[in-house]
C-alpha cells in the first residue's frame, strides 16, 4: 500500500511537468494570449520546481520526512485546483509557481520513503518500483495531455490530480507517520536561499526563452546570462563556507555521489532531448498526428516497466556498473538506429528502437540511483536524493534547449547544401521540375513544393544527425561510469535506505 501511494504521488508530479506542454495552444486559445505567452504556463513550473528540489534536505531536517512529503502532497492538490481554475494566464502562471515550489521536495523524499519500505536486502525492488513511475510518467503527460484537451477542457489536465493526490496523501500519512525522521530546528541560510533563487531562476528562463529570443542576440537572454554565473559563483563561495548551508555542497565530495550524479544528468539531458525531439520530428515533417506520435512513442515504456522489478532483484547479484553499461550501450545502439532514419522510414521502424529502448530505461535509473547514494551517511540520504535530482532536472532543461536549438541550426545548414544542388541543369532538377509542369504546376508553385522536399529532407538529415552524436555521448558516458567504486549492490542499497529505516 506504501508502494502504491508513494508511486501515485511520484507520478501525479511527474505526469503534471509534462502534461501541460501538448495543451499550450489549446490553455492560450482559450485565456486569449499567444502561444508564445503560454510557454510561461511550463517555464513557470519548471523555475519554481528546480529552486525547492535542492532544498529537500534543509526541509526534511527542519520539518521531517513523512510531514514534508504529505504537506508537499496536499498543497500540491490545492494548487493543481487553483491552476485549472485559472481566470487569466496571470493567475495560471502564479498557481503554476506556487505548484512548482511545493512539488520540489515530493520525489526525493518519496525516493527515501520507497527505500525504507522494504527491508534493506529488497531495497533494488524499492529502486525498481519508484523509477518505474519516473520513467512512465513523461512518456504518458503528452498522451493523456493532448487526449484531455481534444475530448474536455484543458482545466482538467490539472483537476485529475486532484482525486489521485487526496488518496496519496491520506495513505502515506496513515502508513508512514509513524516512522518520521529526526528533526532539527536550523537557521536559515538566507543568503544561500537568495542566491540560490536568483541563479537557478535566471538559468531556467534563460534555457527555456533562449531559442525563442534567438540565444545571445537577445539583451534579455545576455543580461540573464550575466546574472546567472554571478549568482551562481557567489553561491558556490558562500555555500562551502557557511555554517548551516541550504543546500549540502559536500556531497560531492563522495567518489559514488559525483559520478553516478554526472553520469545520471548527463544520460538524462541526452535521452530527454529525444524525447522531446522525436514527436517534435514525426509531427512537423512527418506529417504524423499527436496521436499517433504518441502510438509510435508508446512502446519504451513495455520493457521499462516489464524489466525494471528484475533489475531490482539483479542488483543484489551484480555490479550497478555493469548494468548501467548495459542501459549505455543499449541507449547507443537505439540512437545509431534512429541516426538511419529517412523520409520513407514506417512506423513500425520508428517503434522498434523505440520499444528497445525501454531496456535500457529499466537499467539505467536504478543502478545509477544506487551508484548515487551508496555510502552516504543515513542523515544525509534525502540530501543526496535532493541534490542528485535537481541536477538531473536542471539537465533535462540543458537537453531540451539544446538538442531543439541544434534540430534548427543542422536543418538550415543542410537546406542550405540542398539547395545549392537545386538549379537549372542539374539532372535531378530538371526532371522534378519537368514533372511538376507536367502535373499542371506553374513555376512558382513548382519551386514552393520543391521548397518544401527539401525542407524535409533537411529537418530530417538535422534529426539524424543528433541521434548520431546522441550514440557517440552516451558510448562515452562508459568510462565514467566506472570511475565510481560502489560496494556490492546489497551493501550500497543498504545505504542508501538506512535514512529512511
């Protein structure tokens, strides 16, 4: 029953980061602004959601585990009810704020509640169970997002959570109050919360609005920029040498902490680039519909979920690294498949890679999150937790920005290549041309639908391409895993959920 209501939360939260995104134009339509000045309904979540998740562990310390998470629960209902009753977007985007702020602590210290529920000998099957809801819940926010909006209103995307997060909350409380941690009455570290607030928030807009504004061409994007790394230098200073810090920098100090966090945030900004890319690709050049975008997308979460208890239970056996090798060469081997695609290629083969990939999910999250918190004092788990989650968070921002900034600037580079071959007395010229004269096109009409090939063929070389270099970063990412020297898998998974017993 734990395990059930920790997962609803878990995914409630999760599932609400993403749901939004396919419901933009449909929330901007509706409240009378742009869809440009509807990306503020994620941007907002997103700033908000990245400044608490590093404070999970100066919380937890000063109000505890069980009542931290169940508070988080709770008013993450009432401002998923306030957000769906949003009169204005000005309304939407302060409800969407306040949601963002208290989901923050809610997956770490489900993570550590998940831990502690089992005995420590079945904590890979915790690790199983709580990464299943991570993995499924931004493959499943787009679907259901764009189901809700086509069939009801958008106000719904946000009401659902409603019912779900009562439930949770309720159930958490009635099993878990009774094993609270120990709490402390800290200071507060006001300047590190100041300057924690202005960095992350700064980096956060700056990532989201960075494309839209065209990067450093835009003041706004430079001046951000600016304050961002000011901010973030000045928090690095005071953090290291502050008393009680707000959030525990140390912990990179830990050999296991430092690279199961660098491995996890990286493979997570690369995959979730992708994520992001492929039903951006389908829909705008392969003429899929959202819906089946997502039927071609669904299938990554059949092995994710289907293997994720068996690697649990591997864990206990074999060496986290060598399964998060596994989950590596499987999210390259995926990649360099993609990286083949062409404008003739079937849904079938866009599923193939798609469902294989889901292996590679499975074991991915659960040995690196073991990596991650191995050898970490019991106190300092939801810390750990919180730290090693806000920087695969900040990461997926990264990817995001990035892989959508290089999907535009290769499709231009190779329009412009492809159109250096499309002139008079080039064989393949000629003939489209002659073609289209002949199905009745006059030459103005000719040139847009050639235009429009070789657009195509552009956005997809551009996708192919980064899938390419998607293989190539996730090949390297090998070495680093094998920089960390965990315990045996039992030991380490013992560790981690000793904060939590």
């Amino acid at each position: 029953m734990g395990t059930i209501a920790l997962s609803a939360a878990v995914f409630m939260n999760v599932l609400d980061s993403s749901i939004a995104n396919v419901s933009i134009p449909t929330i901007a339509g509706n409240l009378g602004v742009s869809s440009t000045q509807g990306t503020w309904v994620i941007t907002s979540f997103a700033v908000a959601n990245a400044i608490t998740v590093p404070l999970t562990g100066w919380l937890t310390q000063r109000f505890g585990q069980v009542r931290l998470f169940v508070i988080s629960v709770m008013l993450f209902v009432l401002t998923s009810w306030l957000c769906g009753f949003s009169w204005s977007l000005e309304s939407l985007v302060l409800f969407r704020v306040l949601q963002g702020a208290v989901a923050g602590p809610m997956i770490p210290l489900s993570q550590a509640l998940m831990l502690g529920s089992y005995p420590r000998n079945k904590t890979g099957f915790a690790l199983a169970m709580w990464s299943m809801t991570i993995l499924v819940g931004p493959i499943a926010g787009p679907l259901l997002g764009g189901w809700i909006s086509d069939n009801y209103s958008w106000p719904w995307i946000f009401y659902i959570n409603v019912p779900i997060g009562l439930l949770a909350g309720w159930a958490s409380w009635q099993i878990y109050r009774e094993r609270e941690s120990r709490r402390m009455r800290l200071p507060i570290d006001t300047m590190g919360l100041v300057l924690l607030v202005i960095w992350v928030g700064a980096l956060q807009i700056l990532l989201d609005k960075g494309k839209e504004l065209d990067w450093f061409a835009s003041p706004t994007i430079v001046v951000l920029a600016i304050v961002s790394v000011i901010a973030f230098v000045y928090f690095l200073i005071w953090e290291l040498t502050a008393r009680h810090p707000i959030v525990d920098l140390t912990l990179f100090k830990q050999r296991n902490f430092s690279a199961g966090v660098v491995s996890v945030s990286v493979a997570y900004g690369v995959f979730f680039g992708a994520v992001v890319l492929m039903p951006l690709w389908l829909q705008s050049t392969m003429g899929y519909t959202a819906t089946s975008a997502g039927i071609a997308l669904a299938p990554v979460g059949i092995l994710a979920i289907v293997l994720s208890p068996v690697v649990g239970k591997l864990l206990g056996r074999y060496d986290p690294r060598l399964l998060a090798t596994f989950a590596f060469l499987v999210f390259a081997l995926t990649s360099y498949m993609r990286s083949r695609f062409n404008t003739d290629v079937d849904i079938l083969s866009v599923m193939l890679p798609t469902f294989l990939q889901g292996a590679a999910m499975a074991t991915f999250f659960i040995p690196l999150t073991t990596i991650t918190l191995s050898g970490l004092a019991p106190e300092r788990v939801p810390a750990g937790a919180g730290l090693s989650n806000f920087a695969r968070l900040l990461a997926g921002a990264f990817g995001t920005s990035i892989t959508t900034t290089l999907w535009d600037n290769r499709a231009s580079m190779h329009h412009a290549h492809l159109t250096e071959l499309a002139r008079p007395g080039e064989p393949a010229f000629d003939a489209m041309m002659h073609g289209l004269r002949q199905a009745g096109l006059d030459p103005q009409q000719s040139a847009a639908v050639l235009n429009q090939i070789i657009e195509q063929q552009a956005r997809t070389l551009s996708v192919t391409d980064i899938f390419l270099a998607s293989a190539i970063i996730f090949l390297l990412l090998l070495s680093l895993v094998w920089i960390a020297r965990p315990r045996k898998a039992s030991a380490g998974s013992a560790d981690a959920a000793a904060g939590a017993h």
